[in-house]
C-alpha cells in the first residue's frame, strides 16, 4: 500500500490507521484500528506526544470515533491533540453536522492536553469516491476561486500541510482554533519549505 488512501480502501470504512515515525531510527510502524472496537487497541495509542484526528463525515458516529480517540491518546501520553474541524462548528448549532463538530470539539477539550490544535477548514476540496452532489458543486465552483479568497475553499493536502507545520510551531495558546484562513497561512509557510 503507498498511500494513506490506499490504506483506507484496503481497510473499508471502519477501520483508520495510526502511523508513528521514529526520527532516530526511520522506522514507521502502522497499526490498524477498527473504529468500532477501539478499546481493543489501546496499546496503539500508547507512547506517543502528538496525535491527530482527521475524521471527516457526515455521520454522527464519528463524533464518538474522535472523542474516543482522543481519550486513548491522553491516556497513553500524548500531550499535544490536533483536532480537524470544520468551519462553523458549534456545539449550540441548530444543524446536526456543526453541533455536532464543536461537541466534539468541546469534549477533546475538557480532556485537558497540553496543547489542543483545533483546525476549522470551510470547504474541503478533495476527490471523494462517494457521492455527495452539492459539495461537489461547491467544490468546482470555490475551488477556482481558493488563491484568490482562501477563506472560502483550501486543498485538504494544505490542511494537512499546515497541520504538521503546527506541531512544529512552539504553542502560544493551551487552546488553538485555527480557522480556513489561519491554516492557509501555515500552508504557505510549509509551502516554502
């Protein structure tokens, strides 16, 4: 498998990945863990300082997915949390998806980690294999407009981007919500790198 999607398509939608790498010895170490059974892999949360959480659906379930994650990673020693959002989140919306993100969020929180990096992209632009009709409508319609306005759109490869330029950032803040146009900045900078 040479990518992270591959990996994802390989393992169905209930299972995710955790990937640990080792500066000093360049060793990887992949450990797959089924989401509906992630108390059986608590030792996979086990030893690391930062942890990342990038679930993004529809489904409320994954809420719990996120929490749960995050729980096993402050148990296991994990001091600093990147959480990814979305725009909008708000745990007293009135729509199901933004209540439920800043639930989530709030939950994460209350965990009490070290540093907690909260990420609130708009509009993703990704390439997905499941239908979802007005988003990709969204997305070809933004997406033209995402380096002129980067507060309406950003690539999910800078999401990512800026995600790791972060963990590399001294914290200013125990708490960080960065929003689409906090991220777009970090991605530049990761970008000239």
């Amino acid at each position: 498998l040479n990518t992270k999607e591959d990996t994802f398509k390989s393992f169905g939608s209930q299972r995710g990945f955790i990937l640990t790498y080792c500066p000093s010895c360049s060793l990887q170490v992949q450990n797959v863990v089924d989401f509906e059974k992630l108390e059986e892999y608590t030792e996979a949360f086990q030893g690391h300082d930062v942890g990342y959480c990038c679930l993004g659906t529809t489904k409320a379930k994954a809420g719990a997915v996120c929490s749960d994650s995050a729980e096993l990673a402050k148990a296991g020693g994990c001091s600093h949390f990147h959480l990814e959002s979305s725009k909008g989140a708000d745990k007293t919306s009135s729509f199901l998806y933004l209540k439920t993100k800043g639930q989530v969020e709030a939950e994460i929180e209350d965990l009490g980690f070290e540093r907690f990096s909260i990420y609130r992209p708009a509009v993703l632009l990704v390439d997905r294999e499941e239908s979802r009709p007005a988003e990709w409508v969204a997305q070809k319609f933004l997406g033209a407009f995402s380096s002129v306005f980067p507060t309406m759109s950003i690539p999910i490869t800078a999401v990512a981007r800026a995600m790791v330029v972060n963990t590399l950032k001294d914290g200013e803040e125990k708490v960080e919500i960065l929003e689409n146009k906090a991220i777009y900045n970090l991605w530049k900078i990761g970008d000239k790198k």
